[in-house]
C-alpha cells in the first residue's frame, strides 16, 4: 500500500502553541479523517501540507514527492471551513479566474456540479448562504480530476441536509481507483459514515494514526462511577478514554 501523505517529525512553533514533532501517514485509495479539539493543531498541519507556512522542522511528502514540489498542486484540490472569493463575483466569473490554473480543469465538470448544487452560475458570491457557498467552493475543488482532496471542516455550519450532500458527493467521488481523501472534522458521525483511517490529534501531537474500526474496536467511552468499570478495564491517559476488550464494548 502506498502512501499519498507522509509526514515525519513536523514541527511548528508559535508563541502559544507547539505542533510537536509529529508523524503520521495517509494510504492512497482511502477517506482518512482528522480529529482533534479545536486549536489542536489540525489547521496548522494541513496549511503546512500545502506550503501556506513555513515549517520549523521535519519532512512533509506527496504522492513520494517533497510538499513543495510544483507539479504537486495540479493533482490537489483545497477546501478550508471559510471558502474566500471577491465578493462581486458569480461563478461565471470565479472559474475564469481558477481555471488557467489547472491543465485538466473541466467547464463541464464544472457546470455539472452547480447544476447539481442548484446554484445560479450568475448569482453574486456575497448573496450566497453558507452552504451555497460552501457547494460553490466544492465545485471548483472537484473541476481539475484532483487525486488528493485535502478538506478543513468541508462540512461545518451546514444542517444535516446539506452535509449528506456533500458526503455524497466524497463517495461518488471515491468511485474513481487512485483517489484519496483526508479532511479535518469534529463530527464524528462524518467520521461513521465515510472514513476508513483517523488521525487523532492532542495539543499538537498524534495520539493515534490507524484504520477507524480498529479504533472502535480498542476504545470506548465508558459514563458512570468506577466501581460500574469492568475489573479489566484500565484509564488511557492519553485521551481521557477508557479502554475495554470488543466483548465487554459489545456488552455495555
């Protein structure tokens, strides 16, 4: 199995916060999930991924290749919780500034995608909802066959409507063989329904890395006093979670 994403003791110090030396990795072919607690360090790493800050340390790769590489971005599509475009712009407008950027970049592909976001290729960016623009946003990600999709939040302030769209969206685009996807979230029911991989994030260091249901199988959370703990389960100071065997998770 190949590794679309590497990253090996990344290092990012602030005056209030250290991203401490991490490593971890993202397989290709697969929907790996970011989690952590707000200010855990989950927008620092994927803005150091794509060269937005200089990092203090480490090695970041893609697809075997250093971060920086130019070639890179074409196969890269950019999502972050707040989609920015000039404010007076329509969609019309928005892809003729994107698409001399990208040699694959598809009007049609494009244009499908409004069409199937309801949106009005000649509305004005700021009349737009969140989720509108939010669907614009996805749009223009998804216009360039990206291979790698890497998303802040992609689902953040929508009602539950919208954010099974854009889940939909994440499948139909995971039909195609030599496609990944890694985004940051804190709802974990995206997580449920869509990712094969976690990353788990704590004050800037990586407390696991590794597929979901292994995840699931090894952690639960466990409500009530301890003396209603099975005698064989034992505190994971990590992350404040208890740990238990499958049977006894089964049995609670």
């Amino acid at each position: 199995m190949n590794n679309v994403i590497e990253i090996s003791n990344l290092r990012k110090q602030y005056k209030n916060f250290l991203l401490d030396d991490i490593s971890f990795s993202v397989p290709g072919g697969f929907v790996c999930g970011f989690i952590g607690e707000n200010s855990a360090g989950k927008t620092t790493t994927l803005k150091l991924i794509l060269g937005m800050v200089m990092k203090d340390g480490g090695n970041i790769t893609l697809f075997g290749k250093p971060a920086d590489d130019v070639s890179l971005k074409e196969d890269i599509g950019v999502l972050f919780e707040q989609p920015y475009y000039q404010e007076d712009w329509t969609p019309i407008y928005i892809e003729k500034a994107m698409r001399p950027f990208y040699k694959k970049w598809s009007s049609t592909t494009f244009h499908q995608y409004l069409e199937r976001f309801s949106l009005d290729p000649k509305q004005k960016y700021k009349t737009m909802s969140r989720g509108m623009k939010m669907k614009l946003a996805m749009a223009v990600t998804l216009a360039h066959d990206a291979k790698l999709l890497l998303l802040d939040e992609p689902t953040s302030g929508l009602d539950p409507v919208g954010r099974e769209e854009i889940l939909g969206i994440f499948r139909d685009y995971m039909i195609k063989e030599n496609r990944t996807i890694f985004f940051s979230t804190h709802i974990t029911s995206d997580l449920d329904k869509i990712a094969d991989y976690v990353t788990y994030i704590k004050n800037g260091k990586i407390i696991y890395n590794g597929l979901k249901d292994e995840l699931i199988d090894r952690y639960c959370l466990v409500r009530g006093g301890t003396g209603d703990l099975p005698q064989s389960t034992t505190p994971l100071q990590a992350t404040g979670y208890q740990t238990c065997n499958a049977a006894e998770q089964r049995g609670m």
